[in-house]
C-alpha cells in the first residue's frame, strides 16, 4: 500500500476541519431558525441570536460534550475560512470584487472563532450573562475607542451589508452550484432550501450592517445588533409574528445549507 505523504495528511486534516466546521455552523442556524419560529408560533422557544442558541445547548444531555464538539467545529471553519481568505482557495482572485469577497470570508473567519471561545467559555462557566457585552454591542464599543472608530464602526456595517448582497444573490442565482458535488436527485430538493436560505441570511446580515452603520452615526454601541436584535425588529412591525416565522425558517433553511455544504461541498484546501 503507498504511503501517505505528510502533505496529502495536511490537506486531509484540513478538509475535515472545514467540513465539520460547515455542520457546526450548520446546527448553530437550526437551533437558531428553529427556537426563533417556536417562538413566533407560541410553542416555547426563543427569539435567540448565536450565542443563545449555543446557550441553549447546554439544557441538552451531554449538553457539555455537544457544545465542546461544535466549538471545536467552529475553529475549524475559522480556520476555513482564513484559508480561503489569505490563500484564495476558491479563486476569488486580486481585483476589486474578488478581494471584497476575501476581506468579508476574513471577517467571518474572526466572528466565527469569537463565537467558538464563548462556547468555550460556557463549558467552563466563564461566560457572562445572556445580556454580556461580548455581541454586537461590545464589538461597536471597542472599535469607537480606537483611532478613527467611528469610520471603523462604518466600515464594518459596510462589510457585513456587501456579506449580505452577496449571500442574496449566491442564493437567487444558485451560485453555490460550482463548488457542490451533488446528484441531481438530491438537487431538486435541497437547492431550493439552499437558495432560500442563502437569501434570508442575506437579508439578515443586510439588517445587522445597518444596525453598525446606525451606531457610528449615532456613536452609540447601543443601537448595534445581531439576529436577536433583528427578530426584536421584526416582531416590532405589522404582521411582525409572520415576518418573524418566515425569517426564521429561512435561517433554520440556511442551517440545512450549511449541514448540505459540510457534506457535499467541494474542499480545495491550496496549501
């Protein structure tokens, strides 16, 4: 039998990361669509951002274990997404749009390993409170301390508003098709979840960039916000319980995306 090369092991080890990584982010958003829609519909759940979610683990048996699991997958899309950011795993290329794209996947990289330590930080009991200020809010916060932390605070609601037209039209147009590797029987069905999906998180990320852009005109970290604060928001408008049910939903889709992407999605790890 031919031996393996110690930088095929590294390629090897580098797409299980990414893929556990996808199905962690992938149960992070079915916790967080599903709490979200049982709440909108009166059945119990909670109108929960990330962190509530993860939260939420805990109440399960071997709530500790799963929660160390999908921190561990979370560092491994961090990691993930820091390769296809600095070495353009996916060909995104040097222009003006391709480094857009990489600057955004780098941004994630960094969100996604603050949201993998406060799982951590909940197995061991060193989180705060649902209300901490380690979210949106506290993000906002320190930007306004350093130089120019307004523009900064700006700069950032830009980011995450080009993330959200992005993710909008991957999923109108199916753009996620050149990187999976499905067959077509599976296609009929999980593509319209998928592009369903992609377009509400875009919509959400739309939302939440607007909330930074709001807090750096204001300079008030308060006016910051993440997915709780945008179901806040939408329960808030007329007919808010159904926009809430259907936001929810298509986050809850965007969780199966992720879970359909740990599986199926090409990995070119370009190391």
């Amino acid at each position: 039998m031919a031996k393996r090369t110690p930088v095929r092991d590294h390629r090897d080890a580098i797409t299980l990361f990414a893929r556990m990584g996808y199905a962690a982010r992938g149960v992070v958003y079915l916790l967080v669509g599903g709490l979200a829609a049982l709440a909108a519909l009166g059945e119990g759940g909670q109108t929960e951002g990330s962190r509530g979610a993860l939260k939420s683990v805990l109440t399960a048996p071997f709530g500790k274990i799963m929660l160390a699991i999908i921190a561990l997958g979370l560092i491994g899309y961090a990691m993930w997404r820091t390769i296809q950011a600095v070495k353009d795993a996916d060909h995104h290329g040097t222009n003006a749009k391709g480094l857009a794209i990489r600057t955004g996947l780098m941004v994630s990289a960094v969100t996604h390993t603050l949201l993998a330590f406060y799982a951590a930080s909940l197995i061991f009991r060193l989180g705060g409170s649902s209300g901490d200020s380690g979210g949106s809010e506290g993000i906002v916060s320190w930007l306004l301390q350093q130089p120019f932390g307004r523009w900064l605070v700006g700069a950032v609601g830009l980011v995450i508003i080009g993330a959200g037209i992005a993710h909008g039209l991957k999923g109108l147009k199916a753009k996620f098709d050149k990187n999976f590797d499905m067959p077509r029987q599976t296609q009929r069905w999980a593509y319209p979840v998928c592009r369903f999906g992609l377009a509400i998180r875009g919509l959400v990320f739309i939302i939440v960039g607007s909330f930074f852009l709001i807090a750096a005109y204001q300079i008030s970290p308060s006016e910051a916000g993440g997915t709780e604060e945008v179901f806040s928001t939408l329960r808030s408008q007329a007919y808010g319980q159904w926009l809430l049910v259907f936001v929810a939903i298509g986050l809850f889709a965007f969780g199966a995306y992720s879970v359909l992407a740990s599986i199926y999605r090409r990995i070119n790890p370009a190391m």
